[in-house]
DNA sequence: CTTCTAATGCAACACAAAGTTGCAATGGAT
DNA sequence: ATCCATTGCAACTTTGTGTTGCATTAGAAG
C-alpha cells in the first residue's frame, strides 16, 4: 500500500516552520518579519522555507491560515447576558494582543485573505450566534431576524476602537455592546 | 527683513512629492510604495527625496498626514437622520475607496501613527457630533450624553465590514446603522 | 547683468533582505 | 545494507533602501 509519498521529514518541519513565523511575528508585532529570522528560530535552513514555501507572502499566509483554524471555545454559563459579555471580552483579548493585531491587519494588506474573508468571520458570527440560538430555545429571549448580525453588530465598536480610534477599552464599552444587543432581543 | 530662508524651489516640490506618494498609493493600492516609483512620477530624482524625508516610513507618513488635513464637509440638510445617513454614506465611499483602504491599514503598521489615532478621530467624532447638537438645538431630539460615542458607533460597523468582514455595504446595512443611532436619541 | 548660494540632478556606491542554485550530508523506509 | 527524498550549506543574483561626492541650475541680492 502506498503509505503517504514523501513524507518522511517534511510533515514536522513545516510544523515547526509555521510555528516559528507565528512566534516571530508575536515577539515583533509586525508581519514584516525576515525569512532568516524564522529559519533561525525553527531551526532550519532558509533553502528549506524557501522549498515548501515559494515566496515570504506565502509563507505568512500559510501560517495565518493555520493559526485562524483554531477553535474559539464557545461560551455556556447558563445565562445570554454572560455568553454575551464572554464573547466580547474574548474579542478584546485578541485584538490588544500584539499578535491578534498583527493577524487582523493582515487581510488588509493581502488579496488572497481577503477572498477568505467572508468565509471566516461567517463562520466565527455563526459559532458566535449559537449562544443566541440557545437562548431563543430555552425561552430567555425572543428570535432574532439575523442572530450573526447582531453579532457582528456587537463586536464592530470593539473592533473599530482597537483597530482605528485607539484608547481603552473598558469593562463599561463591553457592557455598552452587550447591553445594545440584548436590546434588540427583547 | 528675512524673507523666509531657504524655499525657492523647496515649497512646490516637496507638495510634488507628497502628492506623488498618494497618486503610487492609490494606483498600486497599498502602502509599500517604492521610492524609485515616487521619484519617477513626482519627476523628481531620488536623491532630493532622501534629502526631505529621512526615511521611506518618514516619507509615506508625512503624505499621509498632509492627506488626513482634507477636511470634510459637514453635511446639513435640515432633517437629523438624513445628515446621518450622508455622514454614513460618505464613510463608506472612503472605506471601499483603494486609497482610503490603503490609509486606514496604515495605522495598524505605524506607531507613530498610532499615537496620532485618538485626536484623529476624536476630532472627526466631535466634526460629526455636530450634527446631533445641531438637532438639539432645534428641538428636534433629546440631548445625548456622549454624542461623539454614538457617532462613533454608528460608524464602527461600516469599518468593521470593509476592513474584516467584507462583503457589501448596501444602503439598508447603513439605513440599519443610522436607525439604531436615531433610536438612542428618542 | 553679474554673482553667490542653496536646491537639485546625477552616478556610483554600500547595505540588507529576498530568492536561487549546485552539491554534499543524512535520515528513514525497504 | 541500500536507496532516495529531504535537509544543510555556501555562494550567488536581484531588488530596493539609503548614502556620498560632485556637477548644475534656479533664483535672490547687489
């Protein structure tokens, strides 16, 4: 049987490549991050990133991707209102990070992530909105038109505060999105 | 008396350059410009580029501030939600714009940018509040408690969507937003 | 009109980082 | 034990940033 063609070293160095990119772009803050420094911390030559990753476009990109595919737990304390407020604490914490905002300018700057766009936040709005769904079956609130939109709704202020106006974002904002949401659902 | 050292031919070429850095800014729809593209279109040699502006950063910040003074117009059409939606309207041209794309990614790259942020905005908010208190004045809604934070609100989802989320931007998603804000005033 | 000087042009350079190439070394599968 | 794909290594090209020395030129002042 053909047990999995050229893979004998391969599969745990791109591991360890893409690992490497993610620490590098966190300890920096930046995308702009050199090839040698990720051969560097991976422990790899630079021939070898540029054999499995054609370009440093590619190479980041392929990283982000990889990343991105991690599963945001969703929240169930038994009540909407701090499911609501768990969601967008948890928005905060990404998007103060230097890493989260390394990660969120990207698909600013590349065409190709921003053809994954509507794919990934619908799918994060959807997981998102499952705390809604949930209310709505166990009579705590009524049902809403668009449950994602309302999400996306809730967490664009904190988005928008963090990407663009700057300043803190406190406890109170939260509670100011989370408040407005459960507005609508009553 | 000393008549202003040091500008003869200084003045209109340092407005060349800038203006070239936005003309490659909005025609390559990014901010990683080349200087040699600069130089090419400003028709100006390289060398006196390097002599203005120390470095490529220093370059392209400085064209983005000069840009940024563009003041915007204060729409005033007699009826509140309508100076809202042109507000709302007129964020979104900007946002969707490659130029305006390429600014607003800019912030995220930028430290120097960032500490800039919050009187940017603050400013534009306070510009763009003045259509609330205008509505006051005139009886026409209730005073607000912070009216530059519902501005701010009104426009963080449209930024949202055209820096993450993607897809469009239709007019009920702005007559939704404009909505919402109305109803905090009432 | 002449002169003087700062601003500009020009060409050659140093430097950093991306990306390439040919060959040697090596580790796992059979 | 053998084989071959994977990796390491070193030298290279290329592109873009930023610098330097010197020649030109535009314009202000006499």
């Amino acid at each position: 049987m053909a047990t999995e063609p050229s893979h004998r070293r391969g599969k745990a160095v791109d591991e360890k490549i893409l690992g490497a990119v993610i620490d590098v772009i966190e300890a920096s803050g930046t995308l702009a991050i050199k090839v040698d420094q990720v051969a560097a911390v991976a422990g790899v030559n630079k021939t070898t990133i540029y054999r499995k990753f054609p370009t440093r476009d590619e190479l980041v990109l392929t990283a982000i991707l990889a990343q991105a595919e991690t599963v945001i737990p969703i929240p169930d304390t038994g009540s909407l209102r701090d499911d609501l407020t768990a969601i967008a604490r948890m928005v905060r914490e990404v998007v103060t990070s230097p890493l989260g905002r390394a990660l969120l300018s990207a698909s600013a700057e590349s065409p190709q992530l921003a053809e994954l766009r509507p794919e990934y936040w619908g799918a994060r709005f959807a997981v998102a909105a499952e705390v809604i769904e949930r209310a709505v079956r166990s009579g705590e609130c009524k049902p809403p038109e668009d449950p994602a939109l309302l999400i996306e709704l809730m967490v664009a202020p904190i988005h928008f505060r963090a990407s663009q106006v700057g300043g803190e974002i406190t406890d109170t904002f939260i509670e100011l999105q989370v408040d407005r949401l459960m507005q609508a659902l009553t």
